[in-house]
C-alpha cells in the first residue's frame, strides 16, 4: 500500500513542477511591460541543442495535458453531462423570463401611450388654454364651461385608457354639442373653441384606431367584435367598419382551417363536410353581424355579396383540389355527387340570409361532376361491351343477388316490376350498371346537368343496340355505319330464338327500365299526383317534355335493330344463297293451262314467310310476356318489309308489264291468291297493319291493270273472295299441322306442287324458312 501511494506520489510530482514551470514561464507575458521584439530577440539566440530541447519540452507538455483533459473527461463525465442539461434548462427558463418581460414591457408602453397625451400641438393648445385661463383670471373667475374645456381631454383620455367605449362616445357627442353651442352663442373664446374642436377631432381619431385594432385582434370575443363595430360605424367611419367586420371574420375562419389536414388517403366527403361547416357558418354569421349593425343598407350588402362569392370560390377551389379532382378523375361520380350534395346543402342555408351562393358554386363544381359522369358513363358502355362479347343471348331472370335488392327504389312494386322480366346477361348488366347510376344523380339535378345526363346515357344505349345490331348474322357489312361500335366484338345471335332476344333486350330497356330510372331527373312537383296510386310511374315521366324526347330517341334506335332484323328476315326469304330470288316475274307469268287442273295453293315464298311468323310468335309469346304489342308491331314490320319489297321492285314490275309473255288468267289467279293469302294470315295473327293492307291493295290493282291491258276482263277469270278465302283459311291449317284430307294428287306442274297436301314436308318448310322450331308444323 505504502509503496503504491508512493508510486503515485512519484508519478504525480512531475505534473504539478511542470505546471509550476508552465506558469512561470507565463509570468513574462502577463507583465505590463512586456516588450514582444525583445523576447523574440532573446529566444532567437538559442543553439541547435537548445532549440531542440525546447522543441522536446513542449511535445511533452502537449502530450501531459492530452492525458490529463483525458482523465478529467473520464473522471467528471456525469456532472458534465447533467451540467449541460441544467445548462440548456436554464436557457429555455431565460428565454421565457425574456418573452415575458417582452409583454410585460408592451403592455406598460401601452398603457403609457394611452395616458400621455401625443400630439405635440395639442399640448400647445392646452397651453394655450391655460394661458387664456390665467388671463381671465386676472380679469376675473374663469366660467364652468370653460373649466370644463379644460378638464375634457383628460377625461376623454381616461375613458379611452380603460377602453370605456360607450361613455367616450357619449363624452364626444358632448363635446361635439358644446362646441356647437359655444360657436353661437360666442361663450367660449376663439383659442378654447379651436383647442376643444381639435381635442374632438383628434381624439375621435384615436378612438377609431383604438377600435379598428382591436377588431383586428384573433383573441376578441364575437359579442366585443360587435361592440368594437359597432362604435366604429358610430364614429362615422362606416366603410371602414364593415371590411372590418368581413376581414376579422376571414381571419378566424382560415384560423379555423388550420386543424384540417387533408391526405390523398382521406375521405372527400368528411374533408367536404368539415371545411362547409367552417366557411359557411362564418359566411352566415358574418352576414347576421352586418345586418344586425348596418341594416340593408345597399352599400354594405353589395360588399358582403362580393365577399362571400370571394369565400365561395375560394372554399370551391379547395374542395376540387382535395376531394373532387381524385374523384373525378377515376370516375367516381357518387364521391364526387356527394361531395357537392354536401356542400350545396351548407350553401343553401345561407339563403334564408339573403346569400344565393349555389350558383356560384355549380358552376365551379360543374367541370369536375362533368368529367366524374362522363368517366362513369364510359365504365358502363365499356362493362357492357365486354359482356355481349361474351353473351349467349338467351333471356333469364336477374340474379337474386344484386345491388339493387338491398337498396331503397322508387316504389316497392316498382321494384317487382324490374325483378320480373327476364334479360341476357349483358343487358342486365346493363340495367343494373343503369339503375346504380341514377341512385347518384340528385346534385345533378341541382346543377342543370340532368339533360347532359339524360344525353350521355342515350348514347352508351345506342352503342349498345349497335352492337346488339351487330350481333345479327348477316349485319357484318353494315358495321362501317355504325357510330361508336369501335372494333368491339360480339357473340352471333346464329337461332332465331337468340335473334328475338335481341330484340327482348333493346325494347324492354327502352320501354321500361331505362325511363323508369330516369325518373330521378325529373323530381315531381305535384304531390298530389305523386301520391296518387292509379298513376302508373310511365305516366308521370310523360309529364316531362325533355324525358319525353330522349325516350323517342330510345325507342328509334330500338326500331333501327327491329328494321335491320325484319331487313335480313325478308332478304333471306326473297334470295337464295347463290342471289336468285324466291320472288320472281317468271312464277306467275309461267303459268299456263287450265285453271280447273291447278291444285291452288299460295306460293312456296308466301308459305315460308306464314311459318316463320308463326315460328316467330311462338317464340315471342314466351319472351315479350306483358309485352304482346311489340311482339305483334316485329310481326308486322316484318310482313310489311316483304311486301313492300315486292311493291318496290323495279324489275319484278318490268318483267311483268314488258316480259317476253303477258301476265295470263293463271297467273293473276295465282297472284291475286298469295296476295289475299297475306292479308288472310296478317288478319288472323293480328298484324295486319293500314300500311300493310294498303300495300297489298295497291299490288292486286297495279296487277290487275297490268292484266287489263292484254284486253282481258279480270273479273271473269278470278272467283269471288269466298272462294280464296276458303283456299288461304285451308292453306293455313295444312302449314299450322293441321291438314284436311284431299283426295286426288296435285299436278306437277303446279308452281305450288312443292307444298301439297300428301308431299308437303315439315321440315322442308322450317329448313326454307330459316327455323328451327320445326315442331310447330309436324
């Protein structure tokens, strides 16, 4: 131990006879006549040896006072560590002490200001007052008025000090009455008059700064707001008073809109709801406070419109930036809807103030709703396209398990009625895509925009019946005509049965679903007639001319679908595959012999075209259930274009006006029979339409004038009516499947003998007339 200590001792004497020398060594510097260029001159005479020894001295006495920074480091760390801490705690503590110093100081200069008098040339004409006092003294005891004059500015002084606002008014109007009265009556000397005018002036002055400052201040009070406006306008700065009152509450909304922080992650419509509350209320209480304390002053309300449009727009432009602009650009429109739904509603509680800002804010919103529905529109023609590329065209009952049975339509039977009809499964698609779409449309009703709305569904419509036209058979030459069907593909409708749904499909979207939908955007006025049950809701939309247009517009593309199909029903009937036609010149001007060895029946075209009605009603009766008239309206657009091919076919007509031989009785007879077998079955089926029956007309008499002119009488070789009658009503049994037994074979040189009683096959007859329900005939 002894020895250690001793060690330790021995290790440490250097240390302390080294700092000795150090501090020795100082000494020369710290005197008062330290001479620099004598103490260089001294050290500069040291040898080599010397120079090197100093040299070693000082390498030593830097690696000494390494080891011994070193060692106090490693001994004090904590207490420097918590001396820094304390250290740093002391400098907030100053820092606060200074900043409440700061205010204290403030304060006090504040109050001294609102003590002292300022103006310079006011204490002069105080001086001046107190001389002509003294004066008046002299010539006798000064007057209470003119004490008074003297006493006025300090207490006006005091009482705008301790911010006493009503009595300094009171005290100015005072002042202001006396001074009046003093200049009549001439009580008061020129100087005190002129002193106490300038003290009503100046400190009027004053008063309004004092005011306009602290109606300035975010920390005052609503009620002190008013107050502090209120005296100002008071003071007779009323322009200055009202911006004012718009500016401060400008301020403590923006102040207020400091908490909200929106995200790209946010909810737009929450972002919506909290800014509205924030703008508008300010806005309304704004325009409470102007009314209450300017009135309805035109001045003062032309500035608040102006002002809160300003707010409007600028709320509008944060509203797009934060929650439409994402929203409409992916298509959201029921974001976007309810993001305006919500504003417009804040926006409309104004009116009740006078305040009609929703205008201003549809038309800000307005180019965002537009992209929202147009990008929504877009995702419906899209949705649908993919599906019809894809569609089997047979008809079934919507899902159970839709969107739309868990939300709210118009009425409940409605509804039913919706769920009831059958469809392919792209159109409904369609229709769902459809009736979710309107659910969103209530703000744009609101924003003029229903007519756009009503438009851009029109056109994914006629996009999708063009590509229903498409999915015809023989239509693929007529796709160039077609707008907006693109290069989109889509399954063939090959059966007859698929080709109807087609037209299942356009009609019942067109007649039914797509108006009832867009009953949305025609909100009735009536309630009465709203309420009233017997009205059927297609009878209300009718109440609306624009609604009334645009379902026109449906049905006529609907119509472009049936006239196509009706179109290739008849080419295929009339032509064969290698272009010969059924319905030649040369089958009736042919005709030659006698009439009593002709087994008549109506020619092969005329059957074909009764079976595939036939074949086509069957069919219809089971898809247009409730809808009989469309099923017979195709029906009998498809017996008109037949006929009326015929009426309008130059060459037939040349052939049999000008062909090498004259129409003869046999061919009248057969002619006047087909047409009359036409009429016979359109009749029965219920489609025997004016046009019809006029074009079947004009055809016999265009016949029988061609006829005349061979000089032959057409009454003498053609039977009475009864007895055609009788051919066509046993003709059509025979097709329906129900024959009669005939004795005696037909002739074969019969145009007819294709289609007898004995040889007549079914499935000959179904195969020509392009069906395959070949049952309806066995």
């Amino acid at each position: 131990m002894a020895s250690a200590k001793t060690s330790s001792r021995s290790r440490g004497t250097p240390v302390k006879e080294n700092g000795t020398k150090l501090e020795d060594g100082l000494n020369v510097f710290k005197s008062d006549r330290f001479d620099a260029d004598s103490y260089v001159q001294s050290k500069c005479s040291l040898n080599e040896k010397e120079i090197r020894q100093l040299c070693s001295y000082l390498l030593g006495l830097k690696r000494t006072s390494a080891e011994e920074m070193r060692k106090s480091v490693y001994a004090n760390y904590a207490a420097f560590i918590r001396t820094s801490r304390e250290i740093s705690d002391l400098e907030g503590e100053l820092s606060s002490i200074r900043n409440l110093l700061s205010t204290q100081a403030t304060l006090i200069h504040g109050l001294a200001e609102g003590v002292n008098i300022d103006s310079l040339p006011l204490k002069a004409s105080e001086g001046s007052i107190v001389n002509e006092l003294l004066s008046n003294v002299e010539d006798g005891e000064p007057s209470d008025l003119e004490k008074w004059s003297v006493e006025f500015p300090d207490m006006l002084d005091v009482l705008l000090a301790e911010r006493r606002v009503d009595e300094a008014l009171a005290a100015l109007d005072e002042g202001e009455r006396v001074a009046a009265e003093a200049k009549e009556t001439e009580s008061l000397s020129p100087g005190i008059l002129r002193s106490l005018e300038m003290t009503v002036t100046e400190r009027r002055q004053k008063m309004a700064d004092q005011l306009a400052e602290a109606a300035c201040q975010p920390s005052t009070r609503s009620s002190e707001l008013r107050a502090a406006i209120s005296a100002l306008k008071k003071l007779g700065d009323g322009a200055r008073a009202h911006s004012l009152l718009l500016n401060a509450h400008l301020q403590r909304y923006q102040y207020n809109m400091q908490s909200l922080r929106p995200s790209s992650t946010s909810y737009g419509g929450a972002y919506t709801a909290a800014l509205s509350q924030i703008v508008f209320s300010a806005i309304a209480q704004a325009a409470s406070d102007s009314l209450a304390i300017f009135g309805k002053e035109r001045e003062y309300s032309s500035e608040l419109v102006m002002w809160a449009t300003e707010q409007t727009e600028a709320f509008a432009v944060l509203v797009k930036r934060h929650a439409l602009a994402s929203s409409a650009a992916a298509g959201g429109l029921r974001a976007a809807a309810e993001c305006v739904q919500i504003a417009l509603g804040h926006c409309s509680l104004l009116e009740a103030r006078g305040l009609a800002l929703c205008p201003v804010l549809i038309k800000l919103f307005r180019p965002s709703v537009e992209q929202a529905l147009n990008a929504n529109i877009k995702r419906i023609e899209e949705s649908t396209a993919a599906l019809a590329a894809a569609d089997d065209w047979v008809l079934t009952y919507p899902p159970t398990s839709t969107r739309q049975s868990g939300r709210s339509s118009v009425t409940s039977l409605g509804n039913a009625a919706v769920f009831q009809h059958k469809l392919s499964s792209s159109a409904h698609r369609f229709n769902l895509m459809v009736q979710d779409f309107f659910e969103d449309v209530g703000p744009l009703l609101s924003m003029q925009l229903g007519g756009q709305t009503l438009e851009g569904l029109f056109q994914v419509f006629n996009s999708y019946v063009n590509m229903l036209i498409k999915a015809l058979p023989g239509s693929m030459e007529e796709e160039a005509n077609f707008e907006g069907s693109g290069n989109k593909i889509v399954r063939m409708a090959e059966t007859e049965a698929q080709q109807i749904a087609l037209l299942a499909n356009a009609s019942l979207l067109a007649d039914e679903l797509l108006p009832r939908a867009a009953m949305k955007l025609a909100p009735l006025n009536q309630t009465s007639y709203k309420d009233d049950p017997r009205r059927r809701p297609l009878d209300r939309q009718n109440r609306h001319p624009e609604q009334r247009e645009w379902r026109k517009r449906l049905v006529n593309s609907v119509d472009r679908l049936k006239d196509t199909f009706c179109r290739q029903h008849a080419l295929d009937l009339i032509f064969t595959e290698d272009g010969d036609s059924h319905l030649s010149a040369e089958m009736y001007i042919n005709m030659v012999g006698n009439a009593d060895e002709v087994d008549w029946f109506p020619s092969l075209i005329y059957q074909e075209l009764f079976v595939k009605l036939n074949c086509m009603a069957t069919i219809a009766a089971e898809m247009f259930v409730g809808r009989e008239r469309f099923a017979t309206l195709l029906l009998m657009r498809l017996t008109e274009t037949v006929i009326l091919w015929l009426s309008e076919d130059q060459s037939f007509w040349d052939d049999i006006e000008e062909g090498p031989r004259p129409l003869g009785p046999l061919g009248l007879h057969q002619f006047y029979l087909d047409m009359k077998f036409v009429m016979c079955f359109a009749s029965q089926g219920r489609y025997l339409s004016r046009n019809l029956h006029r074009a079947v007309n004009e055809i016999i008499s265009k016949a029988v004038a061609v006829f005349s002119a061979t000089g032959m009488d057409p009454d003498s070789v053609l039977p009475e009516d009864e007895w055609f009658n009788e051919i066509c009503q046993d003709a059509m049994e025979r097709l329906s499947g129900k024959p009669k037994g005939i004795d005696g074979d037909r002739e074969v040189n019969s145009p007819t003998a294709s289609v007898s009683a004995q040889s007549i096959s079914s499935d000959e007859v179904c195969m020509k007339a392009g069906s395959s329900f070949c049952s309806l005939v066995e």
